[in-house]
C-alpha cells in the first residue's frame, strides 16, 4: 500500500538539522521577465569592493549578478543563461529551484574570461538560488549568490514579498574577507542580509508579508527568528509549498542553501522587531522589521493563509517496490570538485519514475549537510511509514545520524550530490547518481 505522509505538525520539526538548536526576511523585487517564450538571462561572475565593517577598508569579494539584484522570473519559462566569467577561476553553475545541466556531471566549467550559454527550464514555483561556489573553496575571495524567484501561476496574493538573503563573510584584521576552505583563525565572523548590515525593513500595520528566507552562508546552519512577532507560518520549503503550518517557537531553521518562505501579519502597531539570527553559538540581531507611518491596510486580522498553488510533485510515494540505497557521508568514493569525474563509480542508478529511498549515514564526527541535485526528496518517519509535510533538496545530520530520504526519479541524467561538514575550512566533497 502507499504510504502517507503525516498531517502537518504545528512546528517545524528539523530538530535533526540541528541538533540543540535553540532559538527565526528583506527588499522589494522587480519583475524581471515573463514566461511567454524562450528567455535569454545574462548572469556575470565579477570582482566587487564591498564594505563589510565600520571603519575598515572595503573587502574583495566575487558575485554572480543578473539584470536586478534577485532575479524574478514566472513559472514554466524556458531560459537559455548566458554566463561570463570575470573571476580568475573556472566557473560552475549551480541551481536550486530550477533545473539545468547539472555542474561537472553535465556542464563543463567556464573558464577565466569565458562565456558559455545553457538551457534551463522552470518547472515549478518557488524561492530559488544560483551560485558559483562548487569549485571555489580556497579562492582568494568568497562568492555571493544571486537569489532567484520563480512566481506562481496564477501569482499568489500577498500586500508585500520580501527576499531575506543571510550571507555570512570572515574578515581578517585588515578587512580582507576570506573564503571557505580556508582556516579561518582569528578572523571575524560577521552576517549581512540582503548585502547589508543591520538592515530595517518598513511595512505597513496589518499586512499581510511573504517573507522568503534563503540561507546563503557558506557552511553555517543557521536559525532565523522574528522576536516579539506572534504566528509565523510556514508556506513552503526549498522552492516546494507545504500545507501551511506554525514555526516551532516562530524559528526557521536553514541548512547552507535551504530556503523557507513564511508568511507573518504586521501588528497594528508596535516597537521595531528584531530578526535574531542563531548560528550554534549565539543568537544576534541581524535586521529589524518597522511598523511603517502609512496608515493600516485593514481594520483586522485577516484568516490563516490557504496553501500555496500545488507544484506538480505527487501525493504519494509507493515505497514498497522502491528502490533502496544507502550512502555513508565519509570514505574514499567522495571527491573534492577539482578532482571530481563521472568516470568514478555512482552511489546508485536508477530508471526514470522509479521511487527511490535512500539512507544517509553521517559517521563523521560533526554536523554534515548533504545536497541532492535534480530531484525533489521526502525526509522519512523513522519507521519508514509516512514522512514529513514537505520537500527538501538540502538535509543537514547530527554526528552519528542516519536519516532516510525519499523521491521519485522524475528527471535522467547524471547528477551530484554535495557534503560538507559545518565548519568553515570544511571541503565540499562530491559523489554523483545517474537516473536512466
């Protein structure tokens, strides 16, 4: 028989994520282009000057920009990303919330001064990221993502949507910024949202705000937090919707790469409310929501949100006949990118609209988080007998922790699968699966 899924909770049960986690977004977006033929997107890889610190000197870091600083497109658009290379190293690109040609499996790199054209498709809705970071641990500099979102159809209603892009940079004393990979020893550890400090974010009393969370810090697990905020609900996770429910104790909790849109009501009127990011060590204020001066948008509360529009994933996943799989997070099979190739062997293979569940093994001694390309997964009940309310495509495990996940192979190809421990000179090590 198939199994079900388990009603939605009323927290978000990543407890596993974590592990002792205690302790949970912001800019107007412009429309960048519609889905009425085939796009061409330009994407650049640049070196920038960015002051990261009072009173320090600005820092180098390399970004991956578009036409706006989040690139908004609307859902079923066919795209063909024409990417320049202006970094000293070669280029890999990476999606999540779209599909295109998976980086190294399939897309070959972009080399220094080079420009190279792929095709990509938006299947589904969502709160997406594109990034550069796959072959630039060590680098001289680190690299900032380009937030990406893939509007509903028809557009869901909401008075405000707000992207809250956290980035996560250590500055020696000199105000150089580093890159992960590297031994970070005394430098600074400093958050910024949206490409700043601090940031306040006005809204006006009683709106109704989408806030879409995205995590773009390099390694870190990091929890977000509205203090002095009542509901904050949960609409989807990692570009999926999920049947709305209540954040436990109003936290949002983001591995490296996870994205979680939530939706909050502005009380009439009140204080500024600080947004603590917590990251394992200690909670900080990273931003601030205002109550704007512009008069109240309604004279009550309006009623709990109804679902985002379905994305076309299935209800059901008939485990019995699936396909089963287990891959331990350590060993000699995983490479690092720049030793990383397809003649290796892959964790497993499989035919396409075949259900595979697969068991994932941290044996190391810390947090390892774990990012599956390609395919949408389910995060399994222990016995294997339902699973939670939503998708995933990154899961982060304890030290010692199994978790099994499962999905169905919708796309073939060949695709990767990234781990990295939590610690900032962690190496990304890759392994790859082939859906035929």
């Amino acid at each position: 028989m198939f199994c079900r899924m388990r009603p939605a909770p009323e927290r978000l049960s990543r407890r596993s994520l974590l592990g002792g986690f205690a302790a949970a977004l912001a800019g107007t977006v412009p429309r960048f282009a519609t889905a009425a033929e085939r796009l061409s997107v330009a994407l650049e890889a640049r070196t920038e000057s960015v002051a990261l610190s009072p009173g320090r000197a600005a820092s180098e870091v390399w970004r991956l920009t578009g036409a706006a600083p989040v690139l908004r497109l609307q859902r079923g658009a066919a795209l063909d990303l024409a990417l320049t290379n202006g970094l000293k190293i070669p280029a890999a690109l990476s999606g999540r919330g779209l599909a295109l040609p998976t980086p190294l499996a399939v897309q070959a790199p972009v080399g220094p001064g080079g420009r190279a054209t792929m095709p990509a498709r938006l299947a589904r809705a969502g709160t997406g990221l594109l990034d550069l970071r796959l072959l630039a641990d060590g680098a001289t500099a680190p690299i900032r993502p380009l937030a990406l979102i893939v509007d509903e159809a028809p557009a869901a209603s909401f008075d405000r949507d707000e992207v809250f892009l956290v980035e996560d940079f250590r500055l020696k004393a000199d105000g150089t910024a580093i890159a992960p990979g590297l031994d970070p020893g005394e430098t600074e550890l400093l958050y910024t949202v949206n490409g700043q400090l601090q940031p306040e974010l006005a809204l006006p009393a009683q709106a109704r705000v989408r806030l879409r969370f995205i995590n773009g810090c390099h390694r870190a697990v990091i929890a977000l937090k509205i203090a002095e905020l009542g509901a904050v609900r949960v609409l989807a996770i990692d570009s999926q919707p999920a049947e709305p429910f209540l954040a436990r104790n109003g936290a949002v909790v983001l591995p490296p790469g996870g994205r979680t849109d939530v939706v909050i009501d502005m009380p009439p009127a009140k204080a500024p409310l600080p947004v603590l990011l917590h990251d394992g060590s200690a909670a900080r204020p990273v931003a601030r929501l205002l109550v704007s001066t512009e008069p109240p948008l309604r004279a009550t509360a309006l009623p709990p949100p109804a679902p985002l529009p379905a994305s076309g994933l299935p209800d059901q996943l008939d485990l019995r006949a699936a396909i089963r799989a287990e891959l331990a997070l350590d060993g000699p099979d995983w490479r690092l990118p720049a030793q990383f190739a397809t003649t290796m062997a892959p964790a497993f293979q499989a035919k396409a609209g075949r259900v595979i569940v697969l068991a994932l093994a941290n044996k190391t001694a810390g947090t390892a988080v774990v990012h599956l390309h390609g395919q949408p997964f389910r995060l399994l009940d222990r016995l294997d007998d339902g699973w939670k309310p939503y998708w995933l495509d990154t899961l982060a495990l304890e030290a010692g922790q199994t978790q099994r996940i499962a999905f169905l192979a919708e796309q073939s190809g060949r695709f990767l699968i990234e781990s990295m421990a939590t610690n900032w000179a962690a190496p990304r090590r890759l392994r790859w699966y082939e859906i035929r």
